[in-house]
C-alpha cells in the first residue's frame, strides 16, 4: 500500500477528481447492492429493476456531490469542515433518493432500500475519507519531512554502516540515501533497501542525489587509510562527520544526534601506539597519585588515564575553582562507571602557596605527582610576564620541593617544545622550570628520595590553547579563518595519546631526564585550516576561487610567536624502551648556582621589575631571544602613566 502512495501524490489535480469521482460512484454501486442484502436478508445479485436504483443514485449522487464542492477538498488535510460538507451533501442526496423509492416507490425496489443506502453511503464516504486523510496525510507529512531533512551517505556498508543506518531510521535529522564502499563485491548492491555506490562516483552522487553529509562508519580502518579516504572525500565538497562509538550507538546508548564533527586527529596520519600497561601501573596502580593544575586540558586528561589504572587516592589542586568542580564530577561519575573505589578529593590551592602545598603533601603523602599547573598561552604570558614566571618557575620549584621534603617517589613536569631556544616567556620559563628539577635531581644523590623527571612535547589537539575549536567557530561563524603566518607549523598530537606517554614517560624516568614524545611530522597551520574547511563541505576563498565560502587571513605572528617548534635543545636523543618515548641530555646549572640566580630572579619579580626579570631569563635559558619589545600590560600602563 505504501508504494501506491508516491504515485498518487504525484497525480495531476484533474485526475486526482476523476480517480475520487470513481471511487464515490463504485461506493454508490456497493451501497445499494448492501441495502438490498440487508432488506432481504441474504446475499444477493442485482437483476432487472433493481438496477434502476443503481442508477437513480449515481445520477443523484455525483451531481449533488459537484456542486457541494466535495471534490476541492485536499482529502489528506480533510478536517470538520470537509466531513461537514459531506454530510450535507448525503442528507440532500438521502431526501431526494427516499423520496422515489421510499415515498413514492418503485415496484419491484424495497422502500427500506430508499432509507437504508443513503445511510451506508454516508457511512461508507466518510469513512474513505477518514482513510485517506490518516493513508495519505501522514505518509505526506513523512515525505516532506525526509524532504527537509539532511541527505547523507554512509561510507562503509559493515556491520557499523548497517547498525548507523538503522540508527537513522528514527532520526529527525538525517535521512541515509545510501552506502559507499570500496569493496568490488559490494558495489551496485542493494542492503537494507539502500543502494551501496561506488566512493569513486561521490562527486557525481553529490549533484545527483542532492548529498551534502558523508557519515564515516569505520571505527576498525587504520588512520593511514582513513586519511586516505577523506583526501578522497576532500575532492567533493562535502561535510564529513563520524561517530564517537558505534557500539554503543547500536546498544542504544549513544543518540544518532551524538554524531560528531570530524576532529583533526582523524587527519594526522600517523597510528597511536598501544600504552604498555606494565608502564602505566608502575607509578598508579594501588598508589597515592597527585596532579596539580588538574582542572586544565592536559591536567584533566591525565586524572583521566589515572583513574583507569586504578590508584587508591587521586588528589587533584587547581586554583580555578570551576574547573576543579567540573573534573571532580567527571572523575566521580567515571570511577561509579569503572566500579572503582577511588577517592577523589578536589583540593584549591595555588602551587605558588608554599605552606599550602606542604600541608596537602603532608596529609596525604602521594607517591606520584605530575605537575601540569602552568599558564601555556603564549601571548597572554608575554603580556603578563610576572605572573607567568611566578607560576610556571616558582610554582614548579615549590611544589617540588614540597615533594621532596614529605617523600614523593616520583615528580613528573609536563613540558613543552617551547622550552626549546624560546623566543617568549612562556617557554624560557617552562625551560627554567626543567633546570630547576634538573638540578634538584642532580642534589638528589646527595641524599634526596624524589625521582623528577620532566616530559616534552608539543601542541595536544583539543586543548584549551589548540586551534581547533577556534578554526571550527571560525568557519561556522563564516569566516574568515586566521592564521598568523602563511608558513607557521606546529607538531600535534591527540590529548588521550599524549596523556598516556606522559604516565609511561614517567615511569620510566631514572632522575633528571628530559623525556621527548615522538609528535610526528609538523603540521602546517594553514593546510590544516584548508582540510577543515573542504571537510567542512566548504571551499577557500582565495584569487584563483573569488567565489569561495571561507576566507584565509594572516593576521601576523603575535608576540613571541615562532614560525617552527623543536624538541631537542642538543642533539642525538637516546632511544627508551618505548618506541614513542626518547631521553635529552640537556645542560643545567647545579643548584648552588641556580638557587642563587633563582633568588634574584624573585627579588625581580616581588618589585615587578619586568625588563630585570627578562634579563635575568636571557642569562639562565640558554637560547632564550625575545622576538619584540617588551609588551607586558602592567608595565606598559605603568610607563604610560608616568609619561602622563
């Protein structure tokens, strides 16, 4: 019956009254036919003069129901009005056909029949009324819906592309069209009653079937081949989303509406390599674990992959109060997930509060503390340098000092690439903070118990600082999208894969090293912001396309901005057991020296003496070169006043 309802719809208007037309004479036929079985109690065939009848009707009947207007009517939108005019149309045609037959009479015709049948029509119309208004009305009501709705193709006819297919049967938002798959046996295939296209067609498939969404269904496919396809899908400008875990969308537990924007790790090319579990536990399992700066992006992710190693405690410290909050409530809901009985306690404090850091280590003796409290944004910290020295430099000092004083086993920095020949304050200050653990390692063997060690690497996807989220708003916003130099590269690597090294980093780590995380290939900013934008199902606007959708525009390097990241100060890292983990020799001053430097450098601070305290970074940081002048805010407000 469904498959009748296209075709109908699709009718012209004239013969749409004609085929109704039909329909109320062949009612008229069956009425009357009824009306004598009922009169005489048994089924019977209409013979001689009881034909007459027949006739009498469809010469009453369909004049009447013309000129009552029945047949203007739109029946799937039929409402009170409709059935109204239908039933002064039957009682007009009822008077009239009683009164020959009933009144009048006709030998040979029952009078009751006179009665009975402008009753059965009546009942009989208004019924096919009903049934179309309820057949047709709600099936055009469906069409115009998927009509509106987003068209996709699902890329990948497996099990996952048939368990989102039928996962989309129930959506209101996106209607599936078909498949693609590159498997020859598949192509030109029909599953599930959509049809699997070759990926090759896409462009044509696009102008076709009018699809501007590829759903990618591939939760098994290396990420070397998933870059692969979506350079493929590049070509035809269409926006690419994916899934975040098929499984559960099958098991009903994730809605189709979870369907997520494509992230760029899918583009990075490269395999995450599997963590060793054996390194993950050595510093976490049945441990005292203690992260600082636990509500930011990288500090968060590391509560994360903590938790699933399964400590005893997780003592997390922020200063930021919301942030702490939210990963407090996040940690608890995981750990009821994971049936873990962890205790989580979120404790503000700033790791630049001496006495209060000492009194959280000495309360709960955490055995492992990473410490990712620090202020990463390049140009904020160039604006603010006091603070950001303070924090990144004292901060990191204090709490490991505190570290050693009440015996934590292992200190674990997390670093940055900037640190490497920085050229603004946040990486001489990162770089600092190195030297000081550094050092204290080097003190260590004189008699201390804390292993430090620090990690290195570069920009995580998804972090608070990374470009992501912002080309994303940008091109949802419609452009244009910045970049602060045309030529500007930065290695990435995924925030769960960073996490996860950083712990086995750790764990590995015999006292003063400088662990490297292998990030890669760089990435440059701008072909990233162009696969965003294809993938997006948009195009660059540039001189060779004017028409396109979204803009590139160089805005310049901000202050202390490099055009290239490096890892290694020296050169000829040592390769670890771990294939994505190398060791750095770097050079240090001995603690004698650098906490005599070190005092100096705070002395700077306490009177906000900003060009003393850059100078005294240019003299401890080897490499250390400002890219500009001085653009600290205090300071220049300080000096404009005095102008003034």
């Amino acid at each position: 019956m469904q498959a009748l309802v296209g075709p109908l719809l699709a009718m012209p208007r004239p013969a749409k009254r004609i085929l109704a037309l039909i329909v109320d004479s062949s009612l008229c036929v069956l009425t009357i036919w009824l009306a004598y079985c009922f009169r005489l109690n048994e089924w019977t065939v209409l013979t001689g003069v009881q034909w007459l009848a027949v006739l009498v009707s469809l010469c009453l009947a369909l004049p009447i129901f013309v000129v009552m207007g029945m047949y203007r009517a739109i029946f799937r939108y039929a409402g009170i009005a409709a059935f109204l005019a239908v039933l002064k149309a039957i009682a007009i045609y009822g008077v009239a056909f009683a009164t020959i037959f009933t009144a009048l009479s006709v030998p040979g015709i029952p009078r009751t029949v006179g009665i009975l049948q402008p009753l059965l029509l009546l009942i009989a119309i208004g019924l096919s009324r009903l049934g179309i208004r309820y057949w047709l009305g709600d099936t055009y009501q469906r069409i115009l819906h998927q009509g509106a709705m987003a068209k996709v193709l699902i890329y990948g006819a497996g099990s996952s592309g048939r368990q989102l297919a039928a996962a989309l049967t129930n959506s209101a938002e996106l209607n599936a069209v078909g498949y693609l798959d590159d498997d020859p046996k598949l192509k030109g295939g029909i599953m599930g009653g959509l049809p699997i296209y070759d990926p090759s067609d896409l462009t044509e498939l696009v102008q076709t079937l009018n699809v501007h969404n590829v759903l990618l269904a591939l939760p098994s496919v290396t990420r070397q081949r998933r870059n692969e396809i979506l350079e493929q899908i590049r070509k035809a400008r269409v926006n690419v989303r994916t899934l975040p875990d098929l499984t559960a969308l099958a098991q009903g537990r994730i809605a189709v509406s979870d369907i997520r924007e494509l992230e760029i790790e899918d583009l990075l090319g490269r395999e995450a390599v599997a963590p060793r579990q054996e390194l993950l536990d050595k510093a976490t399992l049945g441990k005292v674990v203690m992260v600082t700066g636990a509500g930011g992006s990288i500090g968060s992710e590391l509560c994360r992959q903590i938790l699933r190693c399964g400590p005893t405690q997780l003592v997390l410290v922020d200063q930021n109060e919301y942030a702490l909050y939210a990963i407090h409530g996040e940690l608890l809901k995981l750990s009821e997930l994971y049936e873990q009985q962890v205790q989580i306690v979120p404790i503000l404090c700033s790791v630049r509060d001496r006495d209060r850091i000492e009194h959280i280590i000495m309360s709960w003796r955490p055995q492992t503390l990473y410490h990712a409290a620090a202020y990463k944004h390049v140009p904020l910290v160039e604006q603010n340098a006091v603070e950001g020295i303070k924090n990144n430099v004292m901060g990191t000092l204090i709490t490991a000092q505190a570290a050693e004083k009440y015996g934590v086993s292992n200190f674990v920095l997390i670093s940055t690439d900037k640190a490497v020949r920085p050229t603004n304050v946040m990486g001489a200050s990162k770089r600092l903070a190195e030297m000081v653990l550094q050092a204290l390692s080097a003190e260590k063997q004189a008699g201390g118990h804390t292993n430090f060690s620090m990690v290195r690497f570069g920009n995580v996807l998804g972090s608070s600082g990374s470009v992501v989220p912002l080309f994303r708003q940008q091109i949802r916003d419609g452009g244009p999208v910045t970049l602060t130099h045309p030529e500007i590269t930065r290695y990435f690597m995924t925030i769960s894969e960073a996490s996860q090294l950083v712990i086995q980093a750790g764990a590995m780590a015999d006292g003063g090293d400088v662990l490297l995380l292998d990030m890669g290939e760089p990435v440059r900013i701008a072909d990233l912001a162009r696969r965003m934008i294809d993938l997006s199902g948009l195009t660059v606007r540039s001189d060779d396309n004017p028409e396109g959708d979204i803009e590139l525009s160089v805005t310049g390097l901000r202050p202390g901005e490099k055009l290239y990241e490096e890892l290694l100060i020296g050169d000829n890292p040592e390769t670890t057991q771990h294939p994505r983990i190398m060791k750095a020799r770097e050079d240090f001053l001995f603690w004698p020296e650098l906490s005599k430097r070190l005092k100096v450098l705070n002395a700077a601070l306490d009177r906000n003496d900003i060009p003393a305290a850059r100078l005294m970074l240019a003299e401890l940081v080897s490499g250390y070169a400002s890219t500009g002048e001085v653009t600290d805010l205090a300071l220049s407000a300080a000096e404009a006043n005095t102008a003034a």
